[in-house]
C-alpha cells in the first residue's frame, strides 16, 4: 500500500521506494520480503554513466517519485532465473555484511553496484515497453545528464518526451519540487562540485566543460549554490 494506492504484489516483484514515501503490506500470510536500504548520494560511489541510463533514472527516480497517492505506476517484474541470480547476489551482499573486515565495506559496495546494473539491464531488456509514460521521463533525465555543457530547450525535453509543456513542467514539479532549467543547472553545479574534488582541472577550465563561456558567471552560480566560490571549495579538498 503506497497513499491510497493498493498493488497486489508477486514473486519476483520489485519495488524501488523513497525513503520518505509511506507504505505497508496487507494480508501478510506466506509473504516473505528482503529490503535493501541504501541512500546513493551518501555512498561515495561513482556510478559513471548510470546517470546517463533512461532505465536507470526511471527505475530510480521517476516511478518512486510518481508512485503517489493519484500516481498508479507499474513495478519491475523480474522471471524466476532473474530472481534467482538477483537473490545470489543479495545473499553474498549479507555474507559481506556480517564480516567486520576492512576490505568488506569495498566488497559492498562493489555487489551493490552489481545489483543496481542487474535490474537496469533486465528493465531496459524486458520491461521499459510496459513503463512507456515513466520511461520518456526517465529518456528526458538522462538527456540532461548527457547534456551537462548545454543549455536544452524546453521543446526539446517536451520532444522526447512526447508530452506538453504543461505536463512536462508537473511533472517535474512532483519529481523535483524544481523547473526542469533549476534541475539542470544544480545538476551542473553538482558535476562542478565533483570535477574540483577529485581532478585537477582549473575553474576555468570546468567551467569550459560544463559549457560556461563566462568563467565568471560559473563562479557566482557556484557560489549562490555551495555558498562558497570554487576556488575556497577546492581548497577544502586539498
């Protein structure tokens, strides 16, 4: 039960949930359940060109996000062999869990990457024909993601993802809480933010890279996101 929504659930199903979305389970008997909880932003993991994936921005951020009180969103159904490499890899997550060596945070981490790209690649194979209205959204994500040195129009995201102006901007207001032009440039900032950390690339030169002619327009965008300028952030890296 998600809000006032109820899904009838079955083996192999599976359900990506923001931490913040209320939901329970009725009529329990024989219902047996593995949760896996994780907040990816706090992991310190790079998920390279995931972000890039319209299954995995639809898997990981439109659906939880649609499932709403007025939202009916299908969930990934995975086939008995699927569940049974997926559940392989979840038991060796567990093993890994239990042992207090170093080394078996990093092996964690590794598995959990493996099953992030398990059921990316079994939505994208399999299922993306079913989630047609949440995977254009997700097409529309991973365009910005791709886009990070551009400015996309709001035609452009309304044409890929076959809807209105009007539904694009709702939708993005439920996802987001932001306009799509707000979401892409804090995704800018965030990718200005990782590039000082962990390269040594110059501000200008990031800022070349992320599409900014005016160095000096990135840093008082930096600065009015973090803050901080640039330069002050990288040092704190240093």
């Amino acid at each position: 039960m998600t809000g006032n929504n109820t899904i009838s659930v079955e083996r192999g199903d599976v359900f990506i949930i923001n931490g913040d979305q209320k939901h329970g389970y009725q009529n329990l008997q024989n219902l047996h359940l593995i949760n896996l909880l994780f907040d990816i932003n706090k992991m310190g993991i790079p998920l390279f060109d995931l972000w890039e994936s319209p299954a995995f921005q639809t898997l990981f951020r439109v659906a939880p996000g649609l499932r709403g009180e007025k939202q009916k969103v299908k969930h990934l159904h995975i086939a008995e062999d699927e569940l049974i490499n997926l559940l392989e890899l979840i038991k060796k997550e567990m093993q890994l869990e239990e042992e207090s060596t170093k080394p078996s945070l990093f092996l964690r981490m590794v598995v959990f990457l493996e099953i992030v790209g398990f059921l990316v690649q079994i939505f994208e194979n399999h299922n993306k024909a079913d989630h047609i209205v949440s995977y254009r959204l997700g097409e529309i994500f991973a365009y910005l993601e791709k886009n990070l040195d551009k400015n996309p129009s709001i035609q452009e995201l309304c044409t890929i993802g076959n809807m209105s102006e009007s539904s694009l901007l709702r939708a993005f207001k439920t996802l987001t809480s932001m306009s799509p032009k707000k979401y892409h440039t804090n995704r800018r900032m965030q990718k200005a933010a990782d590039l000082l950390e962990h390269t040594q690339l110059g501000i200008t030169e990031i800022a070349d890279t992320l599409g900014f002619e005016d160095s000096n327009y990135f840093t008082r965008l930096f600065r009015k996101h973090f803050h901080t300028s640039p330069s002050e952030y990288k040092k704190s890296y240093l």
